[in-house]
C-alpha cells in the first residue's frame, strides 16, 4: 500500500496515536496474554499488535490490510489483562477499537459477512422487539423439546458454527418473566438513593432472574430504581468487532435515555456492558454535542457490586451452606478495575464459603462471541480455567458477566 493509499485509509486520523505512542515496548504484558501464551507469536502478543496498527496505519513504509493482518488483529481476546499489567498505562482495548473499526470500513469483506453483521448488529441488537421475538422462539424451541429431538439427531455436529452457537444456549426462562420490570421500582423502606438500571440485551434475555435479584436487592437497600424504556444496547458487541459507528449511535441513545432523571448512580450487572458504558467518555470525546453528557454519564456508572460496597449493603439474612469459587470476569477486574467488592458481596453471605480461584483474574476464553468466531482457541483457554476450577471443588462458580456464566457452562457439560 502506498504512502497515498494510506492517507486515504477511512477513520485513520481519529486513531489515537498520543495512546498508542505511550508503550514503551518493555514486555511486561507478554505474560498476562493469553493468546501470546497459547500460540507464542509476537504479533499475538499487544506489544506485536501495536506494531501491526503502527505498520498499517502510519504514512512512511506503510503494510497492506491484509487478512494475515486481520488474523492478528481479530485474534485477541479484548481482555484487558495488558492494561493492567502496563506500567505505562497503555489504552490498548480502545486502540484495538479503533483498529478494528479502520479495517471494517476499508476492508473488502465478503457479500455475506456483510450481510450478517449487518443483520445482527444493525438490524437484531438494537431492536428490542426483534429480540425478544428470537429469544420467545428459542424458548418455545427449548420448551416444545425440538432442541432435545435436534440434539439426539447428532445434526448439529454438521452444522459448523451454528452447531457451536447451539451448544452454548442455555435454558432461556420464560419470556414473562421479564415484563416484570417496572419502569420505576420503589424503596423498601426510606429512600435512601436514586438509581438507574441497565438490564442489558443478552442478560434481559438469558438470565432475567439475575436482573429480577438485582432489582430487589437494590429495592431493599433503599434504592428506587428507574429503568427507562428508551434505552437500548449499550454496543460493546459493536464495539469489539468494529462497528463504531453504530457503537456511538447506540450510547447516544443511552445517554438521552437516562438524561432526565436524577440518579445517584446507574447500575449494571453485566462486565463486558459496564466497562462500555463507562468508556462513553472516551468513545465519543470528540463529539462536541455529547462529550460533556457522555462524561456525565460514565461518572455515573457502577458495576452493581461496586454500588453495594459503596453504600455499605444491608447484609443478607439467608444462609447458604456452600463452597463458592470467583471467577473474574475480564471486563470487571480489567476494564473497570473491580476486584475486592465482588468477593465482600459473597463473603457477607452466612455460611458462604469463600475459595480462591487460581488464576482467577485470566480469561475464560468467552470475550463476547471469540468463542463463536475462534472456537478452537476459546476451548484452549477454557480448558486451563476449567482445570483450576476442579481444583477448589466448589459447590458454585460465581462470576458477573453473561458470556462468562455461558463459557463456564459450556466448560462444565
């Protein structure tokens, strides 16, 4: 590619060359890779992907976007583990962004990878009603028992990704159950604060008793909870796979939805939404219209354990008898820096009893749909978590990301 071709790569002068500028290529990231550890490549490694988006995207001895390039690129987790290991606090999850959103928009992509991430991302994600009509039809598909006669059938060993796709679905509980939650839901008691509630687009689905728990015990530490129907997907989906421009749509939406009401906070129970939500900022600082709103809000934003160990909780009363491990999700302990009040929330638990997971802070290999797009690294990594959770001989893994529970899941079948 030349110097010219270069110069005309779409979103290229909105790369953050001051962030990217800030490695000092010392290393100390490599070992908290997990894909550097698995396949042992410098450009699967952050410090060899950095080089790559310096390769590709700087004027002088420019390299092509290829595929081998993308290979690279696409192969990392997101995981975040570099960032906390960075002495000089590189940004490399929004860099990763912003280089997988260029290569979307300059990339020749296929007719029909076209046509399906703008189906899923433009199209399913940020319709609710879509949504909940797939999701209804998966429960019915679950319920009438077509899943357990498709399954003896062994056809979906033939059927590649969508076979895979199949296998991580979990029981989809009743499409009811969700219509539950109310616009606002008052305080048990004196109202002590004011919150907003995200309850996601895959957790609202999958595991909408966690959003329905959530709610209640916000309720009964004295928090009204308002749960604006405006909202939509937070776009962290995009995000990872470099549909940016939907991504900053999608937090606008979020933002206005919430604007009106004062809160004291708003919450989630999602890692990979929360660690977006938080970084409205960063994504749309350029944004003269909503820089100073999208600030606003992701100073606002909390992961529901960090709220509770803010507000000191009014500690649970019902024992429960059990050994619990903690797996932490990439985008809670990483992207947001959450690490001690996950493990005080279980701990304040009678008869719970608290076991530490070996390598508790490395990923599952879930990363939002990695398992679906690189399925034969995701088993890698998920057999070494899988391994060290044996070890506990826990009663419970718990962890606070919805594509984490389904990866753990998938570990134990």
């Amino acid at each position: 590619m030349s110097n010219h071709q270069t110069q005309q790569l779409i979103g290229v002068d909105s790369f953050s060359w001051k962030k990217w500028d800030a490695c000092t290529h010392c290393g100390l990231c490599l070992p908290t890779c997990p894909t550097y550890r698995e396949l042992g490549l410098e450009t699967d490694s952050p410090r060899g992907r950095l080089y790559l988006m310096g390769s590709a995207f700087k004027d002088e001895d420019a390299t092509p976007l290829s595929e081998e390039w993308s290979e690279y690129i696409y192969r990392c987790l997101d995981c975040r583990a570099c960032e906390t290991a960075c002495p000089s606090g590189v940004h490399f999850g929004e860099l990763l962004e912003q280089a997988r959103a260029i290569y979307e928009q300059n990339a020749p992509r296929s007719a029909a990878y076209r046509f399906w991430t703008h189906l899923v991302f433009k199209q399913l994600l940020p319709n609710k009603e879509r949504l909940d009509l797939i999701f209804e039809l998966m429960w019915l598909y679950q319920r009438l028992g077509i899943r357990w006669l498709v399954q003896k059938t062994g056809i979906l060993k033939l059927m590649g990704q969508l076979g895979q796709m199949e296998s991580l679905l979990p029981k989809i509980p009743p499409p009811q159950l969700k219509y539950t939650i109310r616009d606002i839901t008052p305080a048990e008691g004196e109202t002590r604060y004011r919150v907003g509630f995200i309850p996601g687009c895959i957790m609202n689905q999958v595991f909408t008793e966690t959003n329905v728990a959530t709610i209640r015990v916000l309720a009964q530490n004295g928090c009204e909870v308002v749960t604006p129907r405006q909202q939509t997907c937070c776009g962290a989906l995009h995000l990872h796979n470099g549909v940016r421009d939907v991504a900053s749509a999608l937090a606008k939406q979020n933002i206005d939805a919430f604007a009106a009401e004062n809160l004291d906070a708003v919450i989630i129970n999602s890692a990979g939404c929360g660690a977006t939500l938080k970084e409205y900022e960063a994504l749309l600082e350029n944004d003269t219209a909503y820089a100073a709103k999208a600030e606003h809000f992701s100073h606002k934003m909390r992961d529901i354990s960090e709220f509770l160990a803010e507000i000191e909780m009014i500690p649970p009363t019902g024992e429960i008898a059990k050994r619990v491990t903690y797996d932490e999700p990439c985008h809670l302990l990483h992207g947001q820096n959450v690490k001690e009040q996950p493990r005080k929330v279980l701990q304040s638990i009678p008869g719970l009893e608290l076991i530490e997971l070996t390598e508790s802070e490395w990923c599952c290999g879930s990363a939002g749909i990695y398992n679906i797009t690189q399925p034969e690294l995701s088993q890698e990594i998920l057999e070494r978590k899988m391994a060290h959770i044996a070890e506990t001989d826990a009663d419970i893994v718990a962890t606070g990301n919805p594509g984490c529970l389904l990866q753990i899941q998938l570990g134990i079948q």
